[in-house]
C-alpha cells in the first residue's frame, strides 16, 4: 500500500491524488505515522502562565491535558484514565491541583503522574502507581509556543522547526516582552479533510482575490478592489521542512487595518516597525511586518501574520476537522490597539467573519466531490510554476520560489507529508528539506 500511496503526489508533474482527502485507511496513516510523530503546537505559554493552569487540545486524535506542574515546566499528556480509560478532565481550560477521573475517583497530578486510588482500602499490594501514570509527550518551546511530540526518536523541535524559525521569528520576536493569546478560543467544525486547510494557509494566496472578493468589497467600504492583486515579481514562497510562508509586500495592509480603517493604527504599525528593524532588520521589518500573508508551520498549525489569527487544523477523520483559532498579540500592545486586533480577528476570520465561512464552503465542496468514485479517480493539478524553487536566495532562507502566486509551498507540504507517510523509521526522513 505504501507504493500505492507513493504514486498518488507526482511531484514532478504537480499532480496530487484526491483519494488523499477522503480514504479511510490514509487517514489512518496519517494518525500513526504523521500525528504521531510530529511536533505539534498544543498552546502558547500565555495560556498556562501559573501553576496548575492547563488547556485542553488534540494531538491528532488523542486528547491530552497541557498542564503547568509545580515543577515550573509544562506537561502534555493523555487525558483518559489509566484504570477503565474515562475522560479525566471535560473543561477547555482551567486551573486544577490535580485531575480525578469520575468513574472510580482515580487521582492525577499536574504531571499526569498517577496519585492515588483509596489503595489503603482496596488497592494495597495489587498496583505499582509508577506504573499507570498519563502517557506523557515530549514538550518544547519556542519563543512562546508549546509544541508536544510523541515519539521518543524524533529530532528535536529546532530541527523540526529548522530554517522557519527565521520566519517565525517575525511574528514572536518582534519585542522584547515577546506575545501572548488574548481571549477566549474559537472553535469551528468543518466537514472537511483537515490538509485543505493546512494547505490553503501554506501558500494559497491566488484564491484571496476570487474567495473573498465581495468580502473585500465588503471591509474596503465600497472602493474598487481588484479580482486579482497585481504581481509584485519580488513576492514569494518560503518553505523548510514542509513549513511554508507567503508573502514580501512592502506596506502594513493588515486586516485589522483594512476592517477597521482606524488612522490611530498605521501610526503603531509604523512605529513597531522601526523598532522591529532594529531588533530584526530592514528586510524582515520592510518585507514580511504586517502584510496579509500567510503560514503554515507542518502538519496543522497556521496563522495570518498582521492580524495573527493563530488556528489549529485538528482532524476528526478523514472528512471532517475542528477548527480551534486564538488571536495572538505582542504583550506591549496597548489596550485599545488590541481590542482593534481582536475584533479584526472575530469580523474576518472566525465562524461569523467575513472571510472564513467563503474558505469553509470551498474546502467542504472539495472534500465532499469525492464521494463520487469516479469523480475521485480524476488527479487535482497542482503544477503552478512548479519545479521554480530555489535554496540559494542571498536574501531569505529555505527554498524560495518568486513570485508568490504558485503551488510551490503546497507541493513542498505534500512532499513533506509523504516522507511522514511513507518512512519506516526516522532514517528514511530527511532531516532537512
Ligand atoms: Fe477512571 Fe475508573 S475509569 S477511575
Ligand atoms: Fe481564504
């Protein structure tokens, strides 16, 4: 099955087999072999500051508890208990001493370590408690975001992340004070495969224009906005280990700007700019602050740089995934600048926004065409300026194709999904891509 699987991303042609969006047993794989495996982002710091705070999220599947421990360090482990497998813990988010189940009131630490269970009344000589702790994942930061890993093997998060960092570092690297989620979570589902989302977010900018054309209208307050934006030819793709980032218009379009229309922001943006040059420099500041462009960091974790909507792609089977988005915020930003962010993300990009229902219907109808077996046989082109990507741009690193508008980053994600998808061990992974 994994020859079959093989041929179904033909990266030479730019072709991608729909029976990737829609089989049961690719999806299975993908749990095992991707979800499994990967890094994976389960939160920002700024959501379990104090000890006991935790969240609630999904790696792939499994449902786990993200939790700061009186040891200082966050843990990320299984929430299902380890005496008949009861959920432990039912809220999104919270503050816990500890975590006990409600069938047989087994007891849990912050640390997923396995407390007690009345072991004087019942349970004395009949269990090891070391021995039915929550299963714990592997946990790491980067500048704020809490990444969790269930695989012993796996490199670590700085090689997963690789030459992204330099990406991701213009959005968590702006201050000094560094970033923090405002509000609340938002959550959607979809009836949708989970990679149509990914995917979209790793280098779709061609369909902003065509999607989101009467929501444009819509924020631009009736101005004349163009179907397609003109190709600026020193826009472009970045992509590293299947991460992919758009974008290199010059300006602060964000949307918060544009949905707003508050003359009180271009002074912030500009003024966070200058300092974000220092820190960062020119290219950084004048190329990637605050444009609408965005990110995908592999397999399910992507954002829109200048209005940082932070989302999770969390899959729910092969046709279905929930949507869990934030909205991100430097921690210098004062009150009334992020109250304009926030509504941003809410008018555009959430369950009642502007943009994101348009997106929904695209990825569902996708999704759903395939019910038709032989709808489903037909291959989905994927061959926009493929084969252009370049690792040598003196300027920006990874791989770089120019201008933007292209299928680049989406085929360098699939490549990298199947490299997951098809390897036996780490060795068949290549470290870098
Ligand atoms: Fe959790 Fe029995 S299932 S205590
Ligand atoms: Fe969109």
């Amino acid at each position: 099955r994994i020859e079959e699987l093989k041929s179904m991303v033909d990266l030479q042609n730019g072709r991608i087999d729909r029976r990737i969006f829609w089989e049961d047993w690719i999806y299975q794989l993908e749990l095992e072999k991707l979800f499994a495996k990967s890094w994976l982002f389960v939160a920002h710091e700024s959501q379990v500051k104090n000890t006991g705070d935790f969240v609630t999220t999904y790696m792939g599947q499994d449902n786990v508890i993200v939790s700061r421990h009186k040891d200082g360090n966050i843990h990320v482990f299984t929430n299902s208990c380890t005496h008949r497998g009861n959920r432990i813990c039912f809220a999104d988010r919270g503050q816990a001493r500890q975590f006990t189940c409600n069938y047989h009131g087994w007891a849990f630490g912050t640390d997923g370590a396995l407390l007690g269970m009345h072991e004087e009344t019942h349970y004395e000589g009949y269990i090891n408690k070391a021995e039915h702790g929550l299963q714990n994942a592997r946990v790491e930061t980067y500048k704020g975001l809490v990444f969790a890993c269930f695989d012993d093997e796996a490199p670590r998060l700085e090689d997963f992340l690789g030459d992204f960092r330099w990406y991701l570092d213009v959005i968590l690297d702006q201050t000094e004070e560094g970033t923090e989620f405002i509000g609340g979570c938002i959550k959607n589902m979809y009836n949708a495969n989970w990679k149509f989302g990914a995917e979209n977010f790793v280098g779709d900018s061609l369909h902003v224009g065509w999607t989101h054309a009467s929501g444009t209208r819509a924020v631009s307050k009736g101005g004349e906005v163009p179907e397609y934006m003109p190709v600026d030819p020193e826009s472009f793709h970045a992509n590293a280990n299947g991460h992919g980032w758009e974008g290199g218009t010059d300006g602060v379009g964000t949307l918060a700007l544009i949905s707003s229309g508050d003359p009180t922001l271009v002074e912030y943006f500009e003024n966070e700019r200058k300092n974000m040059a220092k820190r960062l420099g020119e290219l950084r500041a004048r190329k990637l602050y605050g444009s609408v462009i965005s990110a995908t960091v592999f397999p399910n974790f992507s954002f829109l740089p200048g209005i940082n909507t932070m989302r999770t792609w969390l899959p729910k089977g092969p046709r279905q995934f929930e949507l869990r988005a934030w909205t991100m915020v430097n921690k210098s930003m004062p009150d009334h600048i992020r109250e304009i962010v926030q509504n941003a993300c809410v008018m555009t990009f959430s369950p009642s926004g502007i943009f994101e229902m348009d997106d929904g219907e695209n990825w569902e109808n996708a999704t759903q065409a395939n019910e038709g077996v032989v709808t489903r046989k037909q291959s989905l082109h994927y061959g926009l300026r493929s084969g252009t990507s370049r690792r040598d741009d003196p300027e920006l690193p990874g791989n770089i194709s120019k201008p933007m508008y292209s299928d680049v980053n989406q085929l360098a994600f699939y490549q990298r999904w199947m490299d997951y998808l098809s390897a036996d061990s780490w060795d068949d992974i290549p470290k870098f891509r």
